[in-house]
C-alpha cells in the first residue's frame, strides 16, 4: 500500500529536509479548510489564520 501524504512528510522530516513537519501538516490542514468552506461566515475566520 502506497505512503499516505502524512507520512512521507514525517519521512521528510526525519530525513532533514523538511525543519518540522507538524507546520506542513497545518498547512495542509488550513489548505482543506480554505477549499472545502462553504459557509461566508467562516471565511473572515480562515482568512485570519492565512
């Protein structure tokens, strides 16, 4: 089975090429949350945390 994303981040990490994964992996998160938000509302919100 193939690595997920998570994974070969923490891989990366390991490695030394990425400094800490744990800032890819909110990222990644904020990423999710910005394309996949629906509620206007909530933009203000996310637009913050960019």
């Amino acid at each position: 089975m193939p690595d997920t994303l998570l994974d070969r981040i923490n891989r990366a990490e390991k490695r030394g090429l990425i400094k800490e994964a744990q800032q890819f992996i909110q990222c990644r998160t904020l990423r999710n949350e910005i394309a996949h938000e629906y509620m206007p509302e909530n933009i203000l919100v996310i637009f913050k945390q960019v």
